[in-house]
C-alpha cells in the first residue's frame, strides 16, 4: 500500500471515530499530509501502526463540575481532560476555560501538543484540558469557586509526574493559584502538578512571558536567515491576552512598530505603535475590553470586529487570540500588502487555506506548533526548577527559552530541508515533532 493510501485510511478512520470534531479533524489531517515521505522512508512506522496509535488518545476523561454563583444558584459545567500521549513525558498541556470548549477543541489541542513538546526537546507528552465555562463577568469568588470543583475532579488523574496541567484561554496565574490550592488540599501534598504558578510558591520566571517572547525569538531567527531583523518592522498583532501582550512587549524592545491588538468584540489600531502600559493596565488589572484604549490614546481607532484586523498594513503579522481567526481571504489581503512573515502565536490561527496562500507567496510561515511552543518550553523548564526545588534567575530561564526557540527553528528548517520542502516550516515542525515520539513509541512496545 504506499504512503497515500494509508494516510488517506488513517485520516478517514479519524473522521469515522469522531464525528463533528472539525478542528480535531483539521489538526490531524494537516499533521497527516506531512508524513507521506516518512512513512516512505521509514516502513516500520506503518507496520508498528504508529499513525493509527498516535491519532487516538490514551485517555479521554470529561466530567460534571457543578458550582455555586454569587446568587445561591446551583450551575454545571463540563470539564474535559485529553491524556493523548505520554511517550516523551508526563501528559503536559493547558487548560481553556471558553464558552466554546467542547471535546473537538480539546483533542485538537491535545493533539498538537504532542508534537509541540516533542519539538521543546523537554520530556514532556502532550495533553490538554478546559471546560466550557465562561469566565467573563463572573466575580472572583465564582472563578475560585468554579476552579475549586474543577480541580475536585481532576485531581484523581494528574500528578506532577503524571499529567501537569498549565493556562491557556481564560485560565491565567488567578485561576492556576485556585487550582492548586484546591489540588495540594485534597492531596496533602506541594509539588509541581501545575506549571504557571506564582512566582512565591514555585513557578518560574519569564513563564508569564514565554509564548510571546519566543514567538517572537523564532520570528526574529527566520528574519536573520532572510537577513533581516525587526528593527523599524510593523507588526500586527491580534489578541490582547497573555501570549499577544508578551509578544507585543519582545517587538518592541526588538525595535518593531506593534500597530494593532484585539479581543472577541473588536480591535484597534494605533498607527503610532500600541501603549503597552495602557493595554496591561486595561486587560491584566482592570479586566476590560480593548476598545477601551481609544479613550486614553486619541490618535488610535478602534473598529468593532475582528475580521478586518488583517487590513492593517504590516510586514509581520502574528495571529495571537484563536483558532481559525485569519482565513484565505485575509491572508490575500496580508499578501497584498507586502506581509512578509506570520508567525503564529495562538494554536491554529490561520486556516489551512490561509496557511497555503502564504507558503504560495513565499511569506515565511511559522506555525504554532514551533512558534507557540515557547510557553510550554518554560513550563518544562518550571518542572525542572520544581524537581530540583531552586528557581532560576530570569536571565537563565530567558536565555533557555531563546536557545530552546532557535533549536526549534533550526530542527525545523532541517526537517523541511531533509525531506524535499526546504522552506516549509508546517511540514518541517510536524516531521521533526513526529519522528521523535515515533521513534520513542517504536521503542517502548505496544503502547
Ligand atoms: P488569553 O485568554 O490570555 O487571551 C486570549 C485573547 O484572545 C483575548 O484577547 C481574547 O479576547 C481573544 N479571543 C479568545 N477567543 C476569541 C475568539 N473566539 N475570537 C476573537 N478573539 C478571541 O489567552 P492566551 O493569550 O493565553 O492564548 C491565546 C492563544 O494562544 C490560544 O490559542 C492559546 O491556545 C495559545 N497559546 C497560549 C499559550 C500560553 O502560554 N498562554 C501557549 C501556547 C499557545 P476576549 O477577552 O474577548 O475573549
């Protein structure tokens, strides 16, 4: 049978087994499409049905999390944990709290998480968490008492060398402190069963910073391979969460022009480059909306929307809020403008139609699997802190990080390189992401 056909067997399989899942399914298939070479060169994969295991995770837990409002009333959530793959590492992955969490969206996560950590050269497997739970306009004290009963469930099945849980979508270091008060009472025990904790109670510096700096330390390292770098750049940047104000904070002191952040209602545009302070004032302290920002800075405008994010004029684009927020027809436009990198700092933010508009164009596309992967990477390293029971300074844990994202960079290019697609860094990040928890499921048996 060649290489095609049993892609093709596998991905039908996927649809099969889990209907309704679109973006498990787009995952997959774009991780599939890479392999066909692989698969070629390395036969034992397909008799060792490497695929076939790798696609189905090792275990699915979804459960009741019922919690109390301000109000008295009696509320449910779901809440979800994908335990996919554990060949590299204890199970390591965020958790989303977002009214759009539903199975699909975890096992995608959970999924590109796999090779994702691989790519870190960490021992971590991949897996990911959330719950349908929407934390906007909920009290404090709702949120704790949300992530207390999330955590009542959750704490039978992760461990700090079992599975180790960290943010993601509306799950910050508020909502990892509740988490892990709740684990360490239950279990009577403080250990590193999440990564993002406070820095006085064993999390790590640059942890806060980590997906947005090394997005941009890996954009960075494609640019100087292009012989460029950021100075004088403009960059649009979408989202104004954790990943897209870190992202923004290591352009700017790169010497690029950030021109635009966003949130769900709409985005804004400051053509004098964004106030960092502003943004963290309006979204870390005082919880607000974006559009908030055009009443302090009078020059910026503020457009209710996302989809027109993408017209701003830029040279590097960096999609950081969600899943397929930047589809074919931005990506034309991005195109047209003269972008010339997109590196994409939220899982899965361009469509597989935007993602082959710029690899047509020769725009260099960092997907997130190798450009996200920075926050995870401070995770591990946060694991490792934790083990050893000494923090490290922020400069070591920094300069980690950058070593960690210009490796990425280079496995990548490499793997692109290796198997006929020099340039390609979707194929490149899942060959280099894949053949290594191949090679370890290969060598650990029937697993
Ligand atoms: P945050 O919750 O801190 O911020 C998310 C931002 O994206 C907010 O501005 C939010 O706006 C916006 N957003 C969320 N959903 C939507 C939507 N459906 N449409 C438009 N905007 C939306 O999350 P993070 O910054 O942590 O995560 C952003 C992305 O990065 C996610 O894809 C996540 O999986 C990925 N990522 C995060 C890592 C991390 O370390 N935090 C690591 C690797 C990847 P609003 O407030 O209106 O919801």
């Amino acid at each position: 049978m060649s290489a095609e056909t049993i892609i093709q067997a596998v991905y039908e399989q996927v649809l099969k087994r889990n209907p309704s899942e679109p973006e498990f399914h787009q995952a997959v298939k774009e991780v599939l499409d890479s392999l066909g070479l692989v698969l070629e060169r390395n036969p034992e994969y397909v008799s060792a049905g490497i695929l076939e295991r790798m696609v189905e995770p090792e275990r699915q837990l979804i459960f009741r999390v019922p919690w109390q409002d301000d109000k008295g009333n009696f509320r449910v959530n779901r809440g979800f944990r994908v335990e996919f793959n554990s060949a590299l590492g204890p199970y390591k992955g965020g958790i989303r709290f977002h009214p759009t969490v539903y199975l699909g969206i975890i096992k995608f996560l959970g999924f590109e998480q796999i090779l994702k950590n691989s790519l870190t050269g960490l021992m971590m497997g991949g897996g990911k968490g959330g719950s349908d739970f929407d934390p906007k306009g909920k009290s404090k004290s709702e949120v704790m008492r949300f992530c207390q009963s999330f955590m009542t469930e959750l704490c039978r099945h992760i461990g700090p060398d079992t599975d180790v849980p960290a943010g993601d979508i509306g799950v910050g270091g508020r909502e990892v402190g509740f988490m892990f008060g709740q684990y360490k009472r239950i279990r009577n025990e403080f250990t590193g069963v999440l990564t993002g904790k406070g820095l006085e109670w064993g999390g790590s510096l640059v942890r806060t910073e980590a997906t947005g700096y090394g997005l941009v330390y890996i954009v960075n390292e494609a640019l100087k391979a292009a012989g460029k770098d950021l100075e004088g750049m403009t960059v649009s940047v979408s989202g104004a969460g954790n990943v897209a104000i870190y992202a923004t904070e290591k352009v700017q002191q790169l010497g690029g022009k950030v021109v635009t952040l966003s949130d769900s209602n709409g985005f804004v545009h400051d053509p004098d480059g964004i106030k960092l302070d502003t943004v963290k004032q309006i979204k870390e302290v005082e919880r607000k909306r974006i559009k908030e920002y055009v009443s302090i800075h009078k020059k910026a405008r503020y457009t209710e929307g996302c989809s027109d994010i993408w017209s701003v004029p830029c040279d590097i684009a960096l999609p950081c809020a969600t899943q397929n927020e930047l589809d074919e027809a931005a990506a034309k436009v991005l195109v047209k403008n003269g972008c010339k990198v997109v590196g994409e700092g939220a899982n899965m933010p361009c469509t597989p139609e935007a993602a082959d508009v710029f690899i047509k164009n020769d725009v260099i596309f960092l997907p997130g699997k190798a450009a996200n992967a920075g926050g995870v990477a401070v995770s591990g390293l946060e694991m490792a802190q934790n083990s050893q029971r000494i923090p490290w300074t922020f400069e070591k844990a920094d300069s980690e990080l950058k070593n960690i994202m210009v490796s990425i960079y280079k496995n990548a290019s490499e793997a692109a390189a290796e198997y006929d697609c020099a340039g390609n860094f979707v194929v490149g990040a899942n060959i280099a992401g894949f053949v290594k928890v191949a090679n370890a499921m290969l060598a650990q048996g029937l697993v």
